[in-house]
C-alpha cells in the first residue's frame, strides 16, 4: 500500500507548530489526536470579521474504526475558549454571590466602592467576616453551589491546574462571555472524562460544562464542579434549539459528534442556520459525507492513516493467476460470437448477459469433481441458456429475422465453455503449504465445510464469509494465510470487500483467473489513487498550509485506466436489475426429481428453492441436490394464499402496479379474440395455433384462463408467450405499454417464487424445531393450515434421479 510516514510526519511537525501557543506537551497528546487538536483548534479560532470561515467536516473512514475524537475536542474547545475567556475577562462579583476560596464558601454581602473593598461572610458558627480588595478577591471562584459551614470537597485544584498548566497564569476566570456547545452522546464522552487523568488531573473536575437533557438544565446533572458553564453538552441539535438557542449571547461554536448527530433529519436546519449566522460555523466529526454544502472543509481520514496511528502491520495482498486454456478459449470464442451479432446486427446483447455470465462462471469453485457445488454449473448452464434465447428472440423480434440459427450456434459454445471448467484453482490451493482461512460465498459455506478434505493443507482451515473473517481479524493474534478462489458470489460487491481486504493485517492470496485479476488490480489502483487525491486535496492544503506540490513526491498513482469499463462489464447495472428479490431473477430453471421410493411421484422444483436435507439436518437449495440425497419437500400449494399475503404486505405500490399490467395484457388479448370471432367462425384453438406460429410454448388450458372473465392467472411464465402475444395481436398501444408490462412480469415472477421460497424455508424451520419456530410468513397462517402444510410437505424422499426440465409451458 501507500507509503505515508513522510507525509504524517510533515503533519505532525505543522500541528506542533500551530499549537506552541498551548503547552500541550505536558499533555502527551497521540500523534492522532495532536493532529485533530490542530485541525479543531483552526477551524475555532477563524476571525469573526473574516468572510470566507469555513464549516469543518472530519471524516472517519469506517464506523468499526472508533478513534478517540473526544479528547482532541474538548481540549481544542477548552483552550480555545478558556484563551479568549481570559483575555475578555467577563467575571464581575456581585453583592449576592457565592464565592470560594481553598474549599470555603462566602457570601458576598457588602462593596465599598471607595477602595473598592469587598465584604466576605460565612456561614459557620462564628459568621466569620472577611474584607478582601480587589486584587485578593480574584483569587475566590464565584460558584454556582450553595452557602454551606462545611469545607467543600470541590476545591477547584483541577481547573486551576489544567489551565495552569496550559497557559501558565494565576487567575482563573468563573464568568464566561464565549461559550459553546457540543452535540454527542452522553456516554462516550463521559467515560472518556472520567477515565481521563492528565499529570494526575482529573479531567472531568477540570473543566466548567454542563450536562442538558431534553427536559432543560438540571443543576446537579454532570456538574462536577459548581461553576458556570464554558461548555454544554447536547444530545441533539433539536434541544439546542429549544433549551439554549436564546441563553447563549456569544457562541463561538458548536461541534457535532456522530454521524446521527448531524443527520438528514437535522442538516437542512443546520446549514440554514449557518447560512443566516444564527450559529457560527459548524464542526461536524463522524463516518457520513455531508453533500451541498456551501463553506464545508472536508478532512477525510483514511484507512492507511488510521492503520499508521493505530501501529497496524498491513500486509500486502497476493494474487496468483490460474492458467485454464481450454476454459478461457471457449469463454473468449463465446463473447466473440455475441459480440459479432451486435455489430452484424446493431444490437446490445453482450452488455446485458456477459458480465453476469462470466461472474457466475468465475464464482464456480468447488474441492472436487462430485461436489454439491458443481451441480450449480447445470444451473447456471440453464440460466445463461434461457437468457441468450430471450435477448436473441427480442432483439431479432423487431427485424423480423428468425434468431433459431443464432440461438443453436449460441447454445453449441455454451456447451463447450462448460465442457471446459475444472478444478485448477483448487488444484492450486491444494499446492500451498498452509491455508488458514477459506473465505467463501455464505450461500456454500455449509457445503464446504462438509466437503473440504481433512488432510493437509486443510486440516486446520476455517471456512468462513467476508463478512465474518472481517468482524475477526482483529482478534486473530498471529498473521493468517487467508484464500480467495473467487471474487464473484458472495453477498457484498467486490469493490466493497477488496478495498477493505487491502488494510489486512493478514496475508490475503488470490488464486483467479486472469480477468478476475485485473478487475482486482484495477480496484486497488483505483483506491490507491483516491486515497492519493485525499492527501492532495485543495482542503488539506488550505487547513495545513502545506503545498501539494511539496508532497507529491511522496505519492505516485497507479494505472486506473478503463476500470469503469471493466466494473461495468463484470459487475453492471443489469447485474444488479436481476436481482429483485433476494438472489432470485425473473425466469426461473425448474428441475425434475424423480424417487426411489414407488409411492411418491417425480417432483418439479424451482432450482432456487429451499429443501431439507434429512441426513444433515439442514436446508439447501435444488440446484445444490446430488443422487442419493434424502429430503424432505414443501409443496407450494397455495399460490392464491401467497398472492394475498404479498399485496397485503406491498408498502411500496409494487403489486398495484403489477395488477395494472397484467389486465392490460390480457383485456387487449381478450379484444383481440373477440374481434377474430366476430369477423367468422373462430375459437381458443384458433388462437392457439396463431400464438405457436409466433413462438408460444402453451397449452390450451392456460389460453382458457387467460381468456376468463376472472383469470387468476397475472403472466405467463415464459417471455416468449408475451412476445408471442404482443406479435399476434400487433397492436401499437399495447407494443407501447410493452416494456413495463415485461418489467411488472419480471418483478411479479421474482417475487412470487421467492415467497414461495420463504414459506418452504418456514416451514422446514418449523419442522426442524419441533413445531416451535413459526417466520414471519407462517405465522401468518391458521394452525390447522399449518398442521396442513407440514402433513404435505414433511415425508423423506430419496432422489434417484434429477435433471433440468427444458419443456416447460403455461399449462
């Protein structure tokens, strides 16, 4: 990663520059936190008169990262404050006030002006009276406590000694004219106060704040010693508003801590109060960027600094290429083909099914030839199967050009790239001398942890997710070998993990295909050289004073050229469209299982859909099922059931929208046919054969309920049937409305199957746990519906044989 020890150490001389003014060498600040004080301290001390102040955002880079802000902002804020209390010395004693001295309280009873001479009585046995002048009585606090006979245990040593030790004076202002406040949570930073001691001074009894709650000011709430305030705490800026808004005259800040401090909910608010100098500018410090924001600095801390400050040994990610000619070849001879018909054709095929493609592909890693793992290739064989036949057909439907040619010569590559995939990237990893952590999808973990062989390197491996290994990291004690054998399929996106995979205190080894590889290099020279413009940025320069061009030398960018290309192929906005509910796309790959058991007939399940595996006590999806398993099958019995519960569950319009659609698809078919029938003899086989003749896959049943007055039906389960339809009726509103009537179809048949999922994941739950666990579908349902449903779903069946079933129609 990014060497940055020059560039820290260039900003740890400038801080201690800055702030010689403070004595905070007695403090022993954190290089970190001495940075912070610097950056607080200029942003608090911008001259009044000064047009240009500016708002100051520090921005910490991940929310697990918690430094310590507190102690670098009270300290900036007391300085500050305390500096200018000091020098617009606002304390005036007051006949009335209670003052102290060395732990004794006065009342302050009588000024005689001539001198002057202030007149000093206790409230003990003897009313000791004191007359003091006025050069004496500056040395007596005026507090906000009671009269009392006894000496107090407050004696103020703490404030004195801190701001002595400071600013080495004698005198200590009780009265102060510029205050300000902080919006945090009480409890953070008031452990940190109270956890805090500097040169044994007790920082919570050394500073004048006061705690406000939303019901106003208590007088004994987090007032460690009785004085007026110099700083209030706040928990949120709504309080501010209602309990100190109007109390305070002069504020000189007010500081935001938490990103839910400064939240959408506050910042409109905010910047106008800002903008109309109702508040001074603000200091805002938390993980969230703050967008349209007029007179924001920003200081976004990044991962390498905070790993710097923080001592983190960062190791540097390795990535192994796994040569796969024959693989590579067909997958290379494939894209060429699609692409050939996107110049021959002026179409976009490619851009819509190759980046997917290839992710599926690339994710497909398993320990060995039989493994659970690789029956997904049959699925995803399916699936890139049904989807380069639906862009063929509807890119070709417009020129009226038969695509069954394209289609055929699409599917013979297909087969050879399958015909192709092996296992050299675990034949790579079963090369290494030791592999610590597997890191794998969450959705085969189960898998692998049942099929990885206990013989060396991996009879101590840990198969773990992303986003375990990175909640665990930090507690590992020694550096760990961690292995990816992909960067596709897991349930985060690739830029998202390998950017924070980079910061690793362990040694992370890639084994990927040579794509694959590139789209990580790319990625990480692309973060580098963001992290390189942070450092560089024109709000760094002004806060520091530091020319950009004294530290360039420091930091050399990486080739980032074309990576929004390469991310837009391997991990487009298709990609992302597909998946619309859960991992489920819109067509679904339907599997026929037939039994060894006579007495139960062959079932067709989506590939998709959840079952109990009997002998291993868990659940695992159809496309994962081998020969041989024994299971336990819900049937979805109830598609009306589940159609009610998802529109009475639709928050969002979805369904509304969905229905809207799909009586228009078929009121315009139901026109159309009655328009056929009475222009001469014609009937539902008439229209049948017309629809065939386009490219339906239907059975007459299916038409018949299509054509019903009441049809149950929303869409057909094929996009070539809407085709079929919108070619045969040609009618142009209906060719206008066409697009969304496919986008409602999509999002209905995701939707639907994975609820349909869902309810059979319930109902293996509730099986598993003895009728204990009832989801949030289920308990939806009736108990006798459910007794129901578990009598039907509930018997073990050995699969004797299991295929993809390429005849499906709407029946």
């Amino acid at each position: 990663m990014i060497k940055i020890d020059k560039y820290i150490n260039l900003l740890i001389e400038t801080a201690k520059k800055e702030l010689k003014s403070y004595n905070y060498s007695g403090i022993r600040l954190a290089d970190f936190q001495l940075i912070n004080s610097f950056l607080l301290d200029s942003a608090l001390n911008q001259s009044p008169a000064n047009q240009d102040n500016y708002s100051l955002l520090i921005k910490i880079p991940e929310k697990d990262i918690r430094p310590d802000f507190y102690l670098p902002v009270i300290l900036s804020i007391a300085s500050s404050l305390f500096f200018k209390n000091y020098i617009e010395d606002a304390t005036e004693y007051k006949i009335g006030d209670i003052v102290q001295r060395d732990g004794k309280r006065y009342e302050l009873v009588e000024i005689k002006d001539e001198e002057p001479k202030y007149v000093l009585i206790r409230k003990d046995k003897l009313k000791t009276k004191i007359t003091t002048i006025s050069k004496e009585i500056r040395k007596y606090i005026i507090i906000t406590g009671d009269l009392s006979k006894r000496v107090s245990r407050t004696k103020f040593d703490d404030y004195k000694e801190f701001f002595n030790l400071l600013f080495k004076v004698d005198y200590f202002p009780s009265k102060f004219l510029h205050k300000a406040v902080i919006i945090v949570e009480k409890k953070g930073l008031f452990e940190k106060l109270k956890s805090k001691k500097i040169n044994e001074i007790c920082l919570h009894k050394a500073l004048p704040f006061q705690w406000v709650t939303k019901k106003g000011i208590a007088k004994h709430e987090s007032q460690f010693i009785p004085i007026e305030p110099m700083i209030y705490l706040v928990p949120d800026y709504e309080t501010f508003k209602e309990r100190l808004f109007e109390k305070i005259e002069n504020l000189d800040a007010v500081i935001f801590i938490g990103k839910n401090k400064y939240s959408s909910d506050y910042l409109t608010e905010i910047k106008k109060d800002i903008r109309t100098e109702k508040i001074p500018p603000a200091i805002f410090i938390g993980v969230d960027d703050i967008d349209d924001f007029t007179g924001l600095k920003s200081w976004d801390w990044t991962r390498p600094e905070m790993d710097f400050f923080n001592k983190v040994e960062v190791q540097e990610n390795k990535i192994t290429e796994a040569s796969d000619c024959s693989f590579g070849e067909a997958l290379g001879e494939f894209e060429k083909y699609i692409k050939g018909i996107d110049e021959e054709y002026t179409r976009d095929i490619s851009k819509k099914i190759m980046g997917w493609f290839e992710q599926c592909l690339y994710s497909l890693v398993a320990p060995f030839q039989n493994s659970r793992i690789t029956s997904q290739a049959n699925y995803i064989k399916e699936r890139i199967r049904e989807k380069i036949e639906e862009e063929i057909k509807d890119n070709f439907f417009p020129i009226d050009n038969n695509p069954t040619e394209y289609i055929n010569k699409a599917f013979e590559l297909i087969d050879s790239i399958f015909t192709g995939l092996n296992f050299e990237k675990f034949r790579m990893l079963s090369d290494q001398q030791k592999v610590d952590i597997l890191l794998v999808s969450k959705w085969v973990k189960e898998i692998w942890e049942e099929e990885l062989p206990d013989i060396l390197p991996f009879n101590k491996t840990k198969i773990l997710t992303i986003s375990e290994f990175l909640s665990k990291e930090k507690e590992y004690t020694t550096v760990k070998e961690v292995y990816l054998l992909t960067i596709f399929g897991f349930e985060s996106r690739p830029q998202d993990f390998i950017t924070k995979l980079i910061h690793s205190s362990h040694n992370i080894n890639y084994i990927l295909y040579p794509e694959e590889k590139k789209f990580v290099e790319k990625l990480e020279a692309k973060y580098k050289n963001r992290l390189i413009e942070e450092y560089l940025s024109a709000d760094r320069a002004f806060m520091t004073d530091i020319n950009s061009k004294d530290i360039e030398a420091y930091f050399k960018k990486g080739d980032d050229e074309g990576i929004d290309d390469i991310i837009d192929r391997l991990y487009n906005k298709e990609t992302e469209e597909n998946r619309l509910y859960g991992r489920e796309l819109s067509e679904s790959v339907e599997y026929i299982i037939s039994y060894e058991e006579d007495n139960f007939a062959p079932d067709t399940l989506e590939g998709s859909k959840s079952v109990l595996l009997e002998e291993k006590k868990r659940k695992e999806v159809v496309s994962h099922l081998i020969v041989g398993d024994k299971i336990r099958v819900y049937e979805n019995y109830s598609k009306e059931k589940l159609f009610e519960i998802a529109t009475n569950e639709d928050n969002e319009g979805r369904f509304f929208d969905i229905k809207v659609n799909s009586d228009y698809w078929k009121k315009r078919l139901k026109r159309y046919f009655k328009q056929q029938k009475e222009r001469g003899f014609y009937n539902e086989e008439n229209l049948l054969e017309e629809l065939k003749k386009n490219g339906a896959n239907i059975e007459i049943g299916a038409l018949k309920n299509w054509l019903k007055r009441n049809s149950n039906s929303l869409y057909p389960s094929q996009n070539a049937n809407l085709v079929a339809i919108k070619k045969t009726i040609n009618d142009q509103e209906l060719n206008d409305k066409f697009e969304d009537i496919k986008r409602c179809k999509k999002a209905y048949r995701g939707i639907m199957i994975a609820l349909g999922r869902d309810l059979s994941d319930e109902i293996m739950d509730y099986v598993i746990s003895d009728k204990k666990d009832k989801g949030k579908m289920l308990i939806k349902f009736t108990d006798s519906e459910i007794k129901s449903f578990v009598k039907r779903s509930a018997p073990v069946k050995t699969i004797k044989a299991i295929k993809i079933n390429r005849d499906k129609t709407d029946e």
